[in-house]
C-alpha cells in the first residue's frame, strides 16, 4: 500500500501555506453565480403561501381566483381543508408565475379560512408551559447533597440564551426543472452529493435520473442538509408547468420562521467549589424549546468541557412551541452549554473572590485534554493582557467600565465520506474532482493545496471541481467533517495516481517506482534532483492515456489511516467596555485560540475563527427571536429588528491557531464548528466582570443590561 | 406588494394634481426607503405613486431668511455634507446617525418626517393603534421598544430622528396643496393619533411638504445625542436633541426634545424650565435629565428607556455645552 502520510511539517509546500481563497475574487466582484442568482431560459418564479397563525386548523381553502391570474403555470395545495397548523410560517400552497410578482398577486388571492386554536410561543416562564413540557433527562452523579455541604463557597444563578435563527444570507431553496429524461436540481445545499437521491425519494423519481449542481452556497450553518418540502414543491411545479424550471427560494420572513433556529436554553445551576477553586458539585435545572419538536439536550454533557466533576445533579426539561422547527446550528447545542457552564463556573469563581483565569485554571483536570486546556488558557490570557487588565468584578471606575471574561469550547471532527478522483492528463495537467460543496470555509483551496503538496505542483496547477452529482461522491458538511473527509480523499486519489506516473517513468529513469519523489514540479530519484524529469516530461510518457485514480476516505475507519482526527479545544476571551449609565456593551476585543490539528491553510483557519468570532458577538449583542404570545406571531422575522452586528459593533478580533508539533501530529480536524462555542460565554462573563452584574440572559442590550443594575426607574 | 400605477411628474402643480382624496387612491414617493417596504408588507397598497424626485423645487438646501430652507427632497446625504447644516448640530448628527450609506443615499429630509412608525404590530399588520379583538397589544405584549411617554391609545415611537432637532432648534415646515399652502411650526405637525384613521402627522392625502425652514443658527447652542443598539443600520432606542441660548454664562432659551420615547417628539417641558438661568454642568445636566423623565408611563418592559431618556438629556446637554 502506498504511503498516504503527510510530509513532516518542515518539508511541507503546499499545505500549511497562507493560500488566499481561490474562489475569493469572483466572490467579491460578484461573478460568483449562486443557485438563487440562476436564471434559466423560461425560468418560472414559485412562492410559497405560509400560515399566518402559530395554531390553526385550515377550514377552506379557494385557490380559484389564484388559478385565474393570468402568468400562473400551476398551484398546489400542500396543506387542505381540515388539516393543522402548528407554526407560523407552515406551508399551506405553493404557485409557480411568469413572473415573481405574478405568484406573489396568486398567493395573495388563495383565500383561506382558518380556525384559530391555542398556541404557546414562548418557553421562557417554564410555568407557562402546562403539558407542553415534557422531562428530558436526568443524571445523578456522586453525591451532590453531601457535596454541596461540605462545599466552601456555592454559587446559585439563572442563565437564559433565546432561540436565534441562522440567517443565511442566500435563504433556503432552489431551481428545478423536470424534463421528461430527467431532473435538473439546483440546491443551496450542504450536501450535495446525497440530496439528489433525497429530493428523488420524496418526487418519485430514480436518484439516477436527477442531476444536481451547485457552485457556490451562501451560507448554511447546518441549515441546509435535506430538499426539504419546497425541494419536492419547486420540483412538482416545474413538473405541472410543462417541465419550465421553476426558482422557489423563501423570501426572509420565511427564512427567518421556517428554515431553522438554534434552540434555547434556560437553565438554573447550583455550583460548589473548596476554597482553592476545585469545582466539586454540579446541580442544573433546565429546560429549552426549539419549536413543535421542543428542545432536547444531552443531560449528561453538563456542566461542558469540566465534564469530570464528581457530584452532579441534572435534569432536563423539553418544551414544545408552535414555532418553526430547529435545525442543526453550528455546534449543535455547544454554544448553549458553553454560555450556561462558563457563566456558573464564571459567578463560582466570584463568590469564591478568584481570579477566574486561576479558576477555570485550576478545573482544567476535569476536563478530558487538561494540557491543552492548559496552554490555550494561558495563551489567550496573554494575548488579551489578562494580567495586566483583568480587576474584580465591578472595581472598574467611572461610568464606562472595563472588563474581561473567558469562555471555553470542545468539538469532535473526524472525516465524513468521501471519494476523490484525482485525473493527471499527457499534458501535464491534473483535475481533482469531488462531488463536495464549498461552504465559504475554503474547502476548494484546501483541496488544491492538498494535490499540490503530494504531487510537487504549485497551486495553481490544480483544476479542482466540486458541486456536481456526477462526481465522485462526498458527504454533507455537517459536524465539521469536511475538511478531514476531502483532505484524506484528494491525499489518497493524488498519491495513488502520483504512484501510477512513477510507474510510468521509473524505466527511463533507471530505478523502481517506490525510489521517486514528486518535488517543485519534478519527478526524479529521491534526493537526486539530477535524475529526474520536469513533471511535463513525465507525463508526456503517458503517450494517449491519462492517468484516473481514486481515493476514499471512510469515516468509521478513517482515524487508522493517521491522516485525519477529532477532538478540538479552544479559549476565547473578551475584553468589553460597559457603560453603567446606558447599558450599552462595547466588545474591544475578542480573543481566540484554536486548536485543529494540522492546519492545512492557516490564512483560511483564521478566517473560519474570525467569521465564527463575528457569530457569536452577534449573539452576545443583539441576536434573538422575539415572539408574542398575545398573536402567536414572531415579530421580528426580518433583517431589522432581528439584528445582526455591523462592522462598527464588532471590535477587534486576535485569533491564535494552536498549531504546535504535537498538535499538527493528530492529522487533520475540522474547523466549521469549534470557534463559534465559547464566545458568547466569553462576552457575558466580561459583562459581569465589567459592570459587577450578571445579567441572566443574552442578548446583551440594554434592555437587559440596565434591568440587571437595577436602573429601572419605574 | 399590489400593482400600482406610476406618476413621474416634473412640476409641484403636477405632482399635486396627481394626488388623491385618500392614501389609498395615492402617496409621495420619494426615496422609496419606507413606502415600498410598507407596500411590499401589505400595509401600505396605495394605487398610485407619485414621484416627487424630480421635481425641482422640492430639492436642495439654500439660505433662507439668515436661516436655511431644507428641500423637501434633500436627502440624508446632501444634509451630511452640506457646510451650512453644520452650523446645526443637532441636525447633523442625528443626519449621521441614520442607517446606512444606503438609506443616507436615497432617504430625504420630508420623507423621514413623513415616514410611518415602526411598530412591530404595525408592521405586520395589527393597525397603526395595535390592536386584536379590539385589544391593544402593546400594553400586555412586547413593548421593549415602545413609548414611555404619551402612550394610549397610540403606543408607537414616532421614528423621525430630524424631527426632534427640528422642534429643538425652532423649525417650520411649508405643506402645499392644489388649493392651499401652508406653514406649521415642526412641533405642531406631529400628532398622537386616537383613532385608527387618523395619521400621526398634520398631513392630508392631497399634501406635500414642500420643505423646512430653519431660523438662524447664530447664538444657539444645540446637540443630539443618540442611544442605539448597534451602531448601524438601526433605530436609536432612545434620542434627545436640546438647543440652548447662554447668555452669561446662564441659560436664557433651553429646548429639550426626547425622540423614539413618544407616538411624537416629546418636548421635555419640565426639563427646559429647569435649566433657565442654569450654567451647563454635570449636575444641572444630570438634574436637566431627572427632570424630563418626571411623568414618563413606562410599560411591562420598556422602563429602561425612562434610564436612557435621562442620560440622552444628560449629554445632550453637555454636547451643546461643548462640556462632553
Ligand atoms: C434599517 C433602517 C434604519 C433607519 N434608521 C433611522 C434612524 O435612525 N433615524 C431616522 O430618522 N430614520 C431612520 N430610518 C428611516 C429613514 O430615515 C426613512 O426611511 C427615510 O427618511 C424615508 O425617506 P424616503 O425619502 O425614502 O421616504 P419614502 O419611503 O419615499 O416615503 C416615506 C413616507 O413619507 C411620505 N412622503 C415622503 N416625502 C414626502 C413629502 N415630501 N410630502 C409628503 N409625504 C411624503 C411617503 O408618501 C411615505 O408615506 C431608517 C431606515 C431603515 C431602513
């Protein structure tokens, strides 16, 4: 078997380099096509009509005047007479128009009567929420009573983190259009290998007929794995119109109602400590909801990260709400437990009058990598002059008060499924082809990088192709597995099709196969640059026959392979201003260290932790659905009231990537995910420590500021 | 949005005929940066619009009287970069703190006058006054942003951030009709409106502003200060703009005017017969802020704004002063 191992780190070209994106131009000039910019020949408008009420059961529905309108190629009854509603945003119909306004008008004229049921839109008084609230775990550990007596200091507090939603900037949905040989789909996908099949499961048409492709996705954030019922509806129009490709993307209110939410959390904690700060005893309460299908939570990952604890006692409550369902959201559940965790283990540390860096220090032992722990604390508390700035909490002076917090973070990886097909023509050039998708994280570059290290060739001499069914097939880019997935793939295609090029020329240059080495576009004799062949010499050896070789990454096995891995940390620290007088949150700077193995890009590293950093400062600042439940209704489903941070709200952020030896050794893990955990806890704890006050819930406005210092003036 | 017809008159006599009796037979365009949002919402469906861009004499910004005339059409961006507007600085930096590039690009001086509140109930179609069965939602429901002064049975923010300056700094504004023109002081022209047809401003569906009339800057002293919760692309949460005449080193005049607090700019009445006689400082700032909020009515979760209305007097006061 040939050696699939990475170079050592010293002998590295390609990898490790600080590449800019390779898609980054046309990304920022707009040439970039996504699949909501498609505009096919005959292209028809579809749009969706959604409920309006948070509960209700449809009485009737008259499409007729709809039909009527002039421009209107086909309508669809997705939900009729009779049937229930449970969110705000639910899909009732579907109409596909010559033009958007056409289908707009339509949906319009469907009348639909409805009657009104009770709803619940809001978990956060778990009071409220009647036999909507269901047990969802339990764990007792140790012996928490005992412990809590015997405990030096214990700190009680409620911490509430809202739903937020993924606000995808190219909302959800796609192109179809259904000739009669086949399906072309154009997806604003994660997964574009497999949803094909899915949409063909769900239209009845054999996934070998359907022909998906994407080049470019504008954001996912795990929103975007399956067609979801506007795939098959976007589908069954094109289908009812005559084969016309028919564009249905979600207009922003939809987006913002049905294509996802991260749940919340509300949890009460109850933390003991002894007086050197080891955190001995661990008691939670909590419940959560993400829509109809409520708010699950693995019980047993509290409290996160110091998992080890001894005494623990926790239990979880779920809570159904007539609201769009949840989806994946970067990190799953991480932010939560992190925000909830550190801001408990944040106000022990207080009560106890201790440095939290000593404290969070001091705990690193429960965790399941202390050592690194260790490092990343120390390294973040020196990048953001702990030492230096860092006073109790409150001591700041003046009305505009300084402080810092910490937050910490642990993400899996490892490598989803993926084949990669690696082509090296008589001409020399060489295509790397894989069906994977591009989330905006570099995936194209890092694949190039990655054929350019093992086959000796810059960059640029990679033609990389990914988007398309017809190739080989790679997984979804969920759960921070792509990198790991298409590295190891395009490692073994470029390496097995490399061995065939040695195979090739090993002859002319007098020795075996296994004696080469591909280096700075030659093919010659380990460690003898004089017996070689430029890299076009060699292939030219090829005569007419190009060179076609796979290579596969199986995720259940691939950890034995040594190229890819899982287990990240990470630290971040926020340094924040508040001003006493208006409750207003400043963040001055926000500082993250990261581990994630090898690091293919560190450019593209940076800049995944810079995007996940800018996440969680919106979450911490401004981010929250806000429901009523006097209406049933989501008031703030647009880009106004449901606020993202600009520019000016952002502050500067310092990302340190761990990439020592001993890191870079484990392989290649994923990044989508790990840094968007531990900011947002970061924050908070740097408010608390800012203004003397823990403020229970995120975002942090002055709505919420202001309440917690007690300057309500009612 | 509905269909609707399009008018693209050159002349004020024009674009005054192409008005109706009613919003909904026909509304001024103008930047298009709220009515379209309004249209495309289903709150607004008029069946004409009437662009009033290119009529020339609703533009530009001229002096006028030793004070200036603002066009009804001078959009955010020519205010921010003309030298006489930066003689008002109450003007000015409320002109900056409006949204973006964008908005300042194409939002003009009568439309943020004119442009309606941005209630949440409003906006999604639960009427100007909020209501369900003939309940108001505001006082029960989610009201963070609502109004802590003058509130019922109207309880949206009036969101014009020019609009507070204006009354501050004395302003007029000039409507014209096809049978009529007149001149209303800026604090006249806002109105808490008790009943669902009624518009939170003096205008009347046949009407344009035509444009503001500023009186002289010389001698006063004016500033806003603005409480946001993001720095752009956002509405103040709270805003206060003062213009002050010192004589001696004592306050002869104070204007004290709170924005997003009101369905109207709320003149702080209280607050200004406080500091006649005052000199500027921390405390009579500080007092000057205790005293506007005195009165105020927050509701179930906006108390928190009655903080902000006080700090916003506080430094609004101290800007003007030249003491921030
Ligand atoms: C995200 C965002 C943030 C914003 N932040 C702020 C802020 O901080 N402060 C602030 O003040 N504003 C803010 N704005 C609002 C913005 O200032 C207004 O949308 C803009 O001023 C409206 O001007 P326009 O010319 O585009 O009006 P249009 O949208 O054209 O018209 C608005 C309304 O006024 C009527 N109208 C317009 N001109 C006249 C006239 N001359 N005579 C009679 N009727 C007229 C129209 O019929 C319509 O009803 C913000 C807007 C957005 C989208």
């Amino acid at each position: 078997m040939p050696d699939y191992h990475w170079p050592p780190m010293d002998q590295r070209r390609a990898i490790g380099k600080r590449v800019a994106r390779l898609d980054g131009l046309q990304k920022s000039t707009g040439q970039a096509k996504y699949n909501s910019d498609l505009n096919l020949p005959g292209l028809l408008f579809g749009v969706l009509l959604t409920s309006p009420h948070a509960h209700a059961r449809i009485k009737s529905i008259d499409t007729s005047q709809a039909e009527k309108l002039p421009g209107v190629t086909s309508l669809r009854v997705i939900q009729g007479a009779g049937k229930e509603l449970n969110w705000q945003g639910q899909e009732i119909a579907s109409v596909a128009a010559t033009t958007e306004n056409i289908a707009r008008d339509a949906v319009r004229k469907i009348k639909v009567e409805y009657e009104v049921l009770p709803h619940l839109v809001k978990e956060s008084d778990l009071g409220k929420a009647g036999t909507r609230a269901k047990a969802a775990g339990e764990v007792t550990t140790g012996d928490p009573e005992k412990a809590f007596q015997e405990a030096d200091a214990v700190s009680e507090g409620l911490y509430a983190i809202p739903v937020i939603t993924h606000c995808c900037l190219e909302s959800h949905g796609q192109a179809v259009e259904w000739k009669p040989d086949g399906v072309n789909y154009y997806p604003s996908t994660q997964n574009l290998s497999a949803i094909g099949a899915e949409l063909g499961r769900s239209i009845g048409v054999p996934a070998a007929q359907i022909h998906s492709h994407m080049d470019h996705v504008g954001g996912g954030f795990g929103s975007k794995f399956p067609p979801d019922l506007w795939g098959a509806e976007c589908a069954q129009l094109s289908k009812a119109s005559g084969g016309r490709p028919v564009r249905l993307f979600l207009d922003r209110k939809q987006e913002l109602l049905i294509a996802g939410n991260r749940p919340s959390l509300f949890a009460k904690i109850k933390a003991g400590a002894k007086k050197d700060g080891t955190l001995t005893v661990w008691q939670s309460e909590s419940w959560a909801s993400g829509g109809i299908g409520g708010g699950g939570l693995n019980a047993d990952a509290l409290p996160y990260v110091f998992r080890n604890v001894e005494n623990r006692k926790i239990n979880h409550t779920s809570v159904s709400l007539n609201t769009g369902s949840a989806r994946a959201w970067r990190a799953p559940s991480n932010q939560q437990l992190s925000f909830v965790t550190c801001s408990a283990l944040d106000d022990l540390a207080a009560k106890l009058g201790m440095d939290p860096l000593a404290f969070f220090l001091k705990n690193v032992n429960l965790s399941n990598r202390p050592d690194v722990y260790k490092y990343q604390l120390e390294k973040a508390a020196d990048l953001a002059n702990w030492s230096k700035l860092w006073q109790g909490r409150g001591a700041s002076k003046g009305p505009i008060k300084r402080g810092l917090g910490i937050g910490v973070s642990m993400w899996g990886g490892l490598g989803h499924d993926s084949k990669c097909k690696t082509t090296i023509n008589p001409d020399g050039s060489v295509a790397v082809e894989l069906g994977s998708q591009d989330l905006g994280t570099g995936t194209r570059t890092c694949i190039a990088q990655v054929a350019a290290e093992t086959l000796g060739l810059p960059i640029a001499a990679i033609k990389v192709t990914i988007g398309d069914s017809s190739l080989p097939a790679s997984g979804a880019s969920g759960g921070s597995t792509t990198i790991g997935g298409v590295s190891a793939s395009t490692r073994k295609s470029s390496v097995n099709a490399l061995q065939k090029l040695f195979e090739a020329v090993a002859p002319q240059l007098g020795g075996n196969a296994d004696q080469l080495e591909a280096v700075d576009g030659r093919i010659q004799v380990k460690g003898t640059p004089s017996k070689g062949l430029s890299w076009r010499e060699a292939c030219r050896k090829l005569g007419v026959s190009k060179i076609e070789e796979m290579g596969e990454n199986v995720s259940r096995t691939a950890i034995r392979d040594g190229l890819i891995n899982q287990g990240t940390a990470g630290v971040q620290i926020a340094d924040v201003s508040v001003d006493v007088e208006t409750g207003k949150v400043k963040v001055n700077k926000l500082v993250a260290v990261q581990d994630c193995g090898l690091v293919i890009n560190p450019k593209l590293a940076e800049s995944q932790v810079y995007g996940a950093c800018i996440m969680s400062i919106c979450a911490a600042l401004l981010e929250e659905r806000i429901t009523d439940q006097q209406t049933g209704r989501v008031l703030n489903p647009d880009m106004e009231f449901y606020k993202l941070a600009g520019l000016a709200d952002i502050g500067d952020i310092v990302v340190h990537m761990d990439i020592r030896p001993d890191m870079d050794k484990r392989g290649v893990i994923g990044l989508g995910e790990p840094p968007a955990i531990a900011g947002i806890a970061a924050i908070a704890n740097a408010v608390a420590n800012a203004s003397g006050v823990r403020v229970a819930g995120v975002p942090l406005t002055p709505y919420r500021v202001l309440d917690a210092l007690g300057r309500r003036t009612a | 949005m509905q269909a609707f017809e399009y008018a693209n008159p050159a002349t004020l006599a024009e674009a005054l005929k192409s008005l109706g009796s009613s919003w909904d037979e026909a509304q001024v365009l103008a930047g298009g940066t709220d009515i379209i949002s309004l249209m495309k919402d289903d709150v607004a469906a008029p069946k004409r619009l009437v662009n009033i861009k290119n009529v020339k004499e609703l533009g530009g910004i001229a002096p006028h009287a030793g004070g200036l005339r603002i066009g009804a059409t001078a959009t955010f961006d020519e205010l921010a970069t003309n030298a006489a507007v930066r003689t008002y600085p109450a003007i000015r930096t409320a002109v900056l703190g409006v949204a973006s590039p964008q908005i300042r690009n194409m939002g003009t001086a009568g439309g943020d006058l004119c442009q309606r509140p941005r209630c949440w109930y409003y906006r999604a179609g639960f009427g100007l006054l909020a209501t369900k069965d003939g309940q108001p939602l505001v006082p029960n429901g989610e009201n963070r942003y609502h109004a802590i002064f003058g509130g019922g049975p109207a309880y949206f923010v009036s969101p014009s951030s020019l609009g507070p300056a204006l009354i501050a700094l004395g302003a007029k504004l000039t409507l014209e009709s096809a049978s009529d023109k007149r001149t209303v002081d800026a604090a006249k022209f806002f109105l808490a409106p008790g009943s669902e047809t009624e518009r939170e401003i003096d205008l009347k569906p046949n009407e344009i502003v035509t444009g503001i009339l500023l009186p002289a800057a010389a001698g006063e002293k004016s500033a806003t200060y603005e409480i946001r919760e993001r720095e752009m692309l956002d509405w103040p949460l709270v805003t206060a703009s003062v213009a002050l005449k010192i004589s001696g080193g004592k306050v002869s005049s104070a204007r004290v005017v709170l924005g997003h607090v009101a369905p109207m700019p709320w003149v702080a009445v209280a607050a200004e017969q406080y500091l006649l006689g005052k000199a500027i400082s921390e405390a009579t700032a500080e007092e000057a802020g205790a005293e506007a909020v005195k009165g105020a009515q927050p509701l179930s979760q906006n108390a928190y704004k009655v903080q902000l209305a006080k700090v916003a007097v506080k430094r609004a006061l101290l800007a003007a002063a030249g003491k921030a």
